[in-house]
C-alpha cells in the first residue's frame, strides 16, 4: 500500500462506518479504501456482480442479504466523494452548517421564552405566560427576535462540531489501532465530540452574546448589526467573549452526550429493534433511525448541560457578573431546573431534526448514514 493509499485508509473506523449485513465470507467493501476484495473499490455493476457470487449468497442460500441489494447506500467512492478525503469532511460540515443553523433558528421562539424565564423567572412563570407575555408587550415579531445571530453563530457551530467530530473519531481510531478503537469505542465518541466542541464555541460565542441580549433586553439592539458593533463599544471584544467559559461548561459535556448517546442508540436500536439489518434498511428507514436515536439523545443532553445553560443566559444578561455571582443569586436549585421542562422540549426536538438532517444530507451526497450495529466476524 502506497503512501496515499495510507493517508485515506483507517485503521478501523470500518466499523464505525461500514454498515454491513451477515457474510460467511469476507464482504465486498461498501466504502472505498476500507476492504480488499479485489483490491479496491467497486462500482455499481461489479458491487452487484460480486456480491450476488459470494459463495453465502449462491443457490441454496435462505440469507435475505442478497435479495435487495438495491437497498445498500452507495459507497462514498461511488458518490465521488473519498471517504476521510479533503472533500469528505467538506460534506460532513456543509451537513452540519444546515443541521445546525436550520434547527436553532426554527426554535427561536422557544429560545426567547426559555432565555426570558431564565433571567426573568418572577415575571416569566411558565411557558404558556411566557409566549403570551412575550406578544403582548413586543408583539409576534418579538417570537423571533435573535434569529440572525443564532443562523449564523449555529451555522458556524454546527460546520465544526460536525466536520471536526468526523476527523478526530477517525484520528482518535487511528492512532490507538484497529483492536482498541473497537473495544473503547464510546471513548472514541466522547474524545472526538469534545474535541470538536471545543474549536465550535469559540465560532459561536460572539454570536451567543449578541442573541442573549436581543432576546431578553428589549431596546438593546434590534439584531446582528446593531447588536454586535453596540457590545463592542461598551464592553470592548472581551464582551463578546466573556460567555465562551460557561458555553463550554455548557456545550461540551452536552456535544459529548450528543454523540456518544446518538451512536449508541442507533447501534442498539439496529440490534435490538429494527427486524433487519441495516444494510437491509431502506434509505428512510434508516433516516428514521437517527431522528429517533438523535431525540432520546436529546433529552440526556438537555439535563445534564442545563445548569451551564442558566449560566451562560445569566452572564450574558448581566455585565460585569461573574460565576459565583450567578450561583449565589440564582440558588442551586433554581441553577438546575429553571426552564428545564421548555428546554427538554426544544433540544430533544431540534437535536432529533439536526441527525435526519445531517444523515439525509450524507445519503445525498452519497455518503453512508451515521452509527451502526457493530457486527462481529463469524468464525469458521
């Protein structure tokens, strides 16, 4: 194998990207650079050829696997997209850039109630006052105050936490070899996401900043354009960054549970819920999958970054605040469940929505959908 050959091949993330069904023999690589049969990557017709001549899936087979091979997504190669190429992580963060940017600016209603029940509980008591209160003395257009810095800082967010997770899962698998990439897998999961977390929210934090504000201080700015030069001008450029602290204290164990939990339930509901295996799956089956898996994954990243979530809201709102200013006056109680149940609501829905879209846009571009059942080799 030559020096490029090297450079695009994994020492294992077959497994976390190769989604297969059973073989008695060895596959026919469905991603191009991680199997040898025959030496490298197949097209359609040859795909086709050779997997209807494994000798498991000759005459007197009952395995269904050869039955529908219609239903396997193209490999990547066969997308003309290389897997872990330049342009492979290219697709990955342009998914991201619409998972993410899309996602955050549909709730954005749900956002401005949520960061006003945080930083105004005594006059926001539930979420049904909230929307009410919120038209009422700001009318419908005051649902979506904000949504310019949250498409755009979540677009940038999302590009990175996407694109970069993809490269340090394969790096990660890499380095530690083949045999611990598989064994220590949910490690893989949690080192990759935090790792592109932390490159994600410093692209996010000025836009935080400027979307807090908005949102819960009527009269500060009327969005982005105003917003971002008005802060400057009173605080300097640390201003825009005095959140970036508590945004990772709030995003990077929430991204960890984001991706480690989605790749988890996917591979557990692959092999405990859905009747067939995945290569058998067809395309919005498997879309399906990921929202569902990227919704429960949603809820556990909710709770468990809630707190740093009251504190970011807080920070933002409050200049000159600190920490432990924040904790004091807010209560430890109040830290963890103030606006919790309407921001369970909006992560588990927008983080179910940011998978299918993320996944639909890698089958459109040729690209396997993410997770997988992880299926061991048969013995002879």
């Amino acid at each position: 194998m030559d020096l490029a050959e090297r450079k695009n091949s994994s020492m294992l993330p077959e497994f976390l990207y190769n989604h297969r069904g059973s073989y008695s023999s060895p596959p026919p690589p469905v991603v191009g650079g991680m199997g040898s049969y025959g030496g490298g990557a197949l097209s359609s017709s040859s795909l086709h050829r050779r997997f209807m001549t494994t000798p498991a899936l000759t005459a007197g087979s009952s395995s269904s696997v050869g039955k529908a091979p219609e239903f396997i997504i193209p490999a990547a190669s066969e997308g003309k997209i290389k897997m872990f190429s330049p342009e492979y992580y290219r697709a990955c963060a342009i998914g991201g850039t619409l998972c993410c940017g899309l996602t955050h600016m549909a709730v954005t209603p749900i956002d401005v109630v949520k960061c006003n029940m945080q930083i105004a509980p005594e006059k926001y008591r539930s979420i049904a006052g909230g929307f009410s209160l919120v038209v009422k003395e700001q009318g419908a257009t005051g649902l979506f105050r904000g949504w310019a810095p949250t498409l755009l800082g979540y677009s940038i967010q999302g590009a990175c936490k996407y694109g970069f997770y993809e490269y340090f899962k394969k790096t990660y698998s890499d380095m530690v070899g083949a045999e611990n990439a598989k064994k220590y897998k949910t490690l893989i999961y949690l080192a990759g996401s935090a790792s592109a977390e932390v490159i994600a929210d410093v692209g996010l934090c000025p836009f935080e900043a400027v979307k807090v504000r908005v949102q819960t201080q009527p009269g500060f700015a009327k969005g982005l354009v105003d917003g971002f030069p008005k802060i400057i001008a009173n605080e300097g450029v640390g201003g825009l960054y005095k959140g970036l602290v508590p945004l990772w204290a709030r995003q990077i164990p929430y991204t960890m549970m984001k991706f480690a939990t989605f790749e988890s339930t996917v591979e557990a509901l692959y092999k405990y819920v859905v009747p067939v295996p995945k290569s058998e799956c067809s395309k919005s089956t498997q879309l399906g999958v990921s929202f569902s898996a990227g919704y429960i994954a949603g809820v556990a990243c909710a709770i468990i970054s809630h707190p740093a979530d009251n504190l970011v809201s807080f920070l933002n709102n409050a200049k000159g605040a600190t920490v432990s200013q924040a904790v004091n006056q807010m209560g430890m109680r109040a830290l963890f469940t103030r606006g919790l149940p309407l921001r369970i609501i909006m992560i588990g829905t927008l983080t179910g929505a940011q998978w299918g879209i993320y996944d639909a846009f890698k089958v459109f571009v040729g690209l396997p959908t993410t997770g997988g059942v992880v299926e061991e080799p048969k013995k002879d």
